[in-house]
C-alpha cells in the first residue's frame, strides 16, 4: 500500500533523497507508517488469513495471467487466459492487482515463490512493452487502437464502457498500482521503469486532449488513476504527473465535495473511492487544501450515512439514498468487498495526516467484520457480495474460475495485515490495532513483540525485546468501543494511572528498556446498531465484532462460485420471507443480561429474551467473521407495530 510521499524514501531500497515539490506536503505527516516488512504476523486468524491468501495466490498461473498482454503486443502466449472476466474484455486485471497482491505478500513474509513471481512478471511485462514500442502496455483486447482513437479525439463515454470497451482506465489503473507498488513495497526498479514508460505514454496522449475530453473519458470508470499519478510524481519527482493527476481528477465528483455537499446518491459506489483516494493523494503531494477538504468530506459522509455495522457500503454495488436502507435488507447483493478494500486506503491515509483514533476505529471495524470475513478460512476463496438480507448467504470464489474486481482486491487484502497494527511519529510507537505481531524499527533501534488472542481475549500484552536507552513514548489506541475509565494497563506488573479518555492514545512515556512489558485490560461490552436510516433493523456488536447467528445452511446454490459472467459471484439460492425471519422484542434491554454467554465458547451468546419466535429462541450469536457456509442473520427486525412485509429482492 502507499505511502505519503514525505515518507516514500523509507520504503524504497534503491534510497532516492527527499523530494521537492510545493505545498503542504513538505509537511510532516502527523503519523507515519512501518513497511510491510518490518511488521510479523505472530500466529493468531490474520496470520491464518495471510497464509491461506498465499496459497490461493500460488494456485493462480502467471502464465495465464500475463496471456492478455502478450496477445496485445503481438507476442505468443505460453498458455491461455484464463476465462471469467479476463478473457470477456477486462482482460489483463487480475494480472494488475497480481503485481500488488505479490509486493504485499512478499514484503510481508519474504516468501521466495512470491518474489520469484514477480520478477517474472516483470520480465515478461517489459518485453510486451518494448515490443508495443509506444510505452503503451495493457491487457485488454484492442487497447493500442482503442488509445489511437482516443489520441485523435474519438471518445465515447458510459459508466462502464470507453469506445465499447469495458472499463479500460480502470483496468489500467490496476496493472499501474501493481508496478507502482512493485517498486514502491518490493522495491523492483524494473517496475518503477515500465511504470514511468507508461505514464509518459498516457500524458502524451492526454496532452493532445482538451480538459473537457479527458472529463468525458472519466464518466467511465476509472479506479484511482489520479492517485498513481500523483504516485508517480512523488517517485519521479516531476511535476508534470501531478498536473496529470490533478487532470485526471472527476470533477463532477470533486467539486461537490469541495463544497461539502453529498450527491452520491444512486452512485456506483467502488467507482467513487477511488477517486478520493486519489484527491487525498493530489493534496498530499501536491498540496491542494480542496482536494484534501473533498477526502475527508467524502470519508466523513460514507462512513457516517452510508455505512452498514460491517464497515461496507453500497446494494448492488450503488450508493443507497441515505434516509432509506430499505434495499440493504431486501437485496442480496450488499456491501461489495472491493469498496472497502479501498475504504481502507483512504482511511489510512486520512489516519496518517490527522492521527484521529476514528479512522482507527473504522479500520478495524472494517477490517474485523468485511475484509476477514470476506475470505473462506478454509479454501481461501473470496467474497464479492456479504449479504445483509436475514437469513441470506455469501458465495465464494474459486481459483481457476473466477476472476472478478473482489478476487483481484481480495489477494491484496490478505497480504497486508501488517500495514497499520503499529505506526510511528518521529520518536514514538503507536500501536493501532490489537493483533499479535512483531515489531522491528531499525533506526530507532527498538524491537516489540505484542501477544494477545483478541478479540476472543479482552486484552493485549506488549513486551520490549529491545530498545535504546532514551525516552521514548509508546502510544496504545484507546478504542471508543471501550467506556471511559475502562481501560486498564499494567507495566511491568504494576497498575498505571490511565490519563485518557476513549477515542485517543494512553502515551506511556519512559525510558522502556529490554524485558519490560505492558499489559492493556480493554473491556469489551455488548452493544447495538440500527441501519444508518433508523429503521427498524438493528445488529448487536461485542467491541468492535459484529455479532451474526448462523441459521440453517439450506438452499445454498452457488455456494462455491461458478463461471457465470455476472451471475457467479450472486447468491442465487431461494429467498427466505423476511416476514418470517427471527424478530427481536423491542424492549428497554439491559444487554449485558439479555445476550447470555454460552459456557465455554468465546463470544458466543444467546438471546432468549429477545428473540421472538420460539423456533429461533436458541440461536447463537457468534462473531460474524468465524461465520461461514451458511445461511445468517446480521440485521434483526425490532418487533413492532408496523408487520415486516415480504419482498422478492432482486
Ligand atoms: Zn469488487
């Protein structure tokens, strides 16, 4: 994942110096983050997680993957495509987020495979580039043509389509992330050169265009293109890419937000974070307030309005009207896997400017309830859909089979655990998140190690296993999850004042020495939430863990993804009444008595009292995540007056 460009020379192995370009981002960033690899998963459901994303990823053929490219510059594949959406003109995508989903893995665990791969990879993708010539590259069928015309000003735009192709900016966004990130996390200079070639290729071609044609070529579709240029800047140190960003910036989209107004009603969700992504980028790079304003508006108002208990967004992939969630429980098509992997993005790096514990707590809400959940446990295939309809289901995907948006996104997910669990300001340790992991800071010369078995365990321990003799702050996220004065912390064995309140850092500031350890009691209590539009629907959360009962596993078609274009990846399985599904009373419930813990099994409870029909008296709420193959319940109806009506969904 990216870095703000104040900080880009960590990341990179060949050590380019501190850039120079205006504005703000001269700036330090209020918190910056560790590198993949400085950061070890210690065994616990992430590590388990970022191991079963290998395997699913070693299962995948570079060679079919890279067919599409090889096609498009003339070149004899050595196998073909693969099927699905890479070979029905998104041809090439997966192979983009490949790049990624490798730098990530094998900067998180130095796997040989990976590396090998992505070299590879590499290699065969310069030698499609040189025989183009042009410095175009690219997988999708046609695409030196289709840019030909664009050159010569033939452009015709939809949301999903450009010149009749399908979504070509956003397929190039793809395979340019991946080089970005193969040289910005693997350090690959061979990326970083294909990267600038192709760059160069689309700024040529985008200086022979009006601004108003370029504004036309965004109606469709176009991931975060204006981010990578923004990156490419901050790698190359021009200032020519910037302007390019700042072009390739949908201004039908920016300039609400500027103004802090919502219209993203009706939207295509995943087609918009992107691009705030990328407005959040320009400002840092560039320094541009408003690009910066619109972000963090647009963070404000997706995850405030428009945000399920999960941390996803969108039915069927659009943005709901706001006062009317109605769909989220009808359709079962709900929050789209992709739009939080992207969520996630720009929350980190709204996080790294501003240091605020709600961009935290949104992260591993998300993080927790979307991302690992969206991940089989056992054979690793990938969520595209997490249903919120009562007593619906999810179907995953398959490796030689599917090649949707949420498979591409999904094996970057999963390789990146590491990336926010710790983060540092100049001389301070932040730690974010409560996963047992190991920390090495090298220019600091500090070494940690956190243990803990959260969230089945309502706490954390931190030892020192290394550190120089000064000062320094370590710095524990107080979740807003856990009530003031709740919070609990121990050094060395003995109690400490706790001087913070929720939704900020406790500073343990001292001089930590080798052995010391400190241990964080974080109390977790049962709460509820309604649909963002207050109605009558409402799901129970322990901490920050959404709480699911699993219903029956009856009915599930599809459960295993088949190759259907764009029926594969749906829950096509029979629709259960709503008007039958498990209600609970509406009652002034004291939680903590009303959801009884089951002896024995963690975070497991049962709700007697509150569920209203007797046949579903003894369901079990479990975290959602563990949930799997099987029919569930996130949302409850609250028994009331007004009588739940059925609906067919879509
Ligand atoms: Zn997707």
């Amino acid at each position: 994942m990216l870095r703000k460009f104040v900080f880009y020379p960590l990341y990179l192995v060949t050590g380019i110096a501190l850039l120079i370009l205006p504005g703000k981002a001269l700036a330090q960033a209020a918190i910056q983050s560790f590198k993949l690899q400085d950061v070890k998963l210690l065994p616990g459901v992430f590590k388990d997680a970022q191991q079963t994303d290998l395997k699913y990823m070693l299962a995948l053929d570079p060679d079919r993957l890279l067919a599409p490219y090889l096609k498009e510059a003339g070149l004899k594949p050595l196998k073909p495509n693969y099927d699905n959406w890479e070979n029905t003109g998104l041809d090439g995508h997966i192979g983009g987020h490949y790049l990624s989903a490798l730098s990530f893995m094998h900067a998180a665990t130095q796997n040989a495979e990976t590396n090998r791969r992505l070299d590879y990879m590499l290699a065969q993708l310069k030698k499609c580039q040189d025989k183009i010539g042009s410095g175009y590259l690219g997988g999708m069928p046609g695409g030196i043509g289709m840019w030909k015309d664009i050159e010569a000003g033939k452009i015709v735009a939809d949301t999903f389509a450009l010149n009749k192709k399908w979504v070509p900016l956003y397929n190039l966004h793809k395979l340019m992330a991946g080089l970005r990130d193969a040289y910005v996390i693997a350090g690959k200079p061979q990326a970083k050169y294909i990267l600038v070639r192709l760059t160069d290729y689309i700024d040529g071609v985008s200086r022979k265009l009006t601004d108003a044609q370029i504004q036309t070529m965004l109606i469709s579709e176009h991931g975060g293109l204006n981010e990578v240029f923004a990156d490419v800047s901050v790698i190359t140190h021009q200032q020519k890419y910037l302007t390019l960003a700042r072009r390739f910036s949908d201004k039908q989209i920016l300039n609400p937000l500027i103004e802090h107004q919502d219209h993203l009603n009706g939207l295509h969700a995943n087609m918009q974070i992107p691009k705030a992504v990328g407005f959040q980028r320009i400002a840092e790079v560039g320094g541009d307030a408003d690009y910066g304003n619109a972000a963090a508006f647009f963070w404000q108002t997706v995850v405030n309005n428009r945000t399920v208990v999960i941390g996803g967004n969108s039915v069927n992939e659009h943005f709901n009207p706001t006062g009317n969630f109605s769909k989220l429980i009808t359709d079962v098509a709900g929050p789209e896997t992709c739009n939080s992997y992207n969520m996630l993005k720009l929350t980190r790096h709204l996080f790294e400017e501003e240091g605020a514990v709600k961009y935290m707590d949104f992260y591993e809400r998300v993080l927790y309830n979307h991302i690992l959940s969206s991940q089989h446990p056992v054979h690793g295939g990938f969520v595209y859909y997490t249903s919120m309809r009562p007593r619906h289901y999810r179907v995953y995907s398959q490796p030689q089979v599917n090649m949707w948006c949420c498979v591409g996104s999904g094996m970057e997910n999963h390789g990146k655990y590491g990336e926010l669990i710790y983060s540092h300001n100049a001389t301070d340790v932040y730690v974010n998140l409560f996963i047992p992991s190991r920390l090495k800071w090298a220019s600091q010369g500090l070494k940690l190690s956190q243990t803990t078995k959260f969230p089945d365990d309502e706490a954390t321990k931190i030892s020192i296993d290394e550190a120089r003799p000064k000062p320094f702050g370590i710095k524990i996220r107080y979740p807003n999850w856990v009530s003031a004065g709740a919070l609990l912390v121990k050094i060395n064995g003995r109690s400490i004042a706790v001087n913070a309140q929720p939704g900020s850092y406790l500073n343990l500031y001292r001089k930590w020495k080798k052995g010391d350890f400190i241990e964080v009691k974080l109390p977790m209590k049962i709460t509820t939430e309604v649909l963002p539009d207050s109605s009558h629907y409402i799901a129970f959360l322990h901490g920050p863990i959404v709480l699911a009962a699993k219903t029956d596993t009856t009915d599930l078609d599809n459960l295993i993804a088949d190759g259907d274009q764009f029926g594969g990846y749906r829950a096509r399985g029979k629709l259960y009444p709503l008007n039958e599904a498990p209600e609970v009373a509406v009652n002034n419930w004291d939680l903590s008595q009303a959801l009884k813990p089951v002896k024995g099994k963690s975070q497991t409870y049962i709700a007697p009292q509150l569920i209203v029909q007797d046949k579903f008296k003894n369901l079990q709420l479990i975290p959602f995540y563990k949930l799997h193959d099987a029919r569930y319940m996130i949302y409850w109806h609250q028994q009331s007056s007004k009588p739940v009506e059925n609906s067919k969904g879509e």
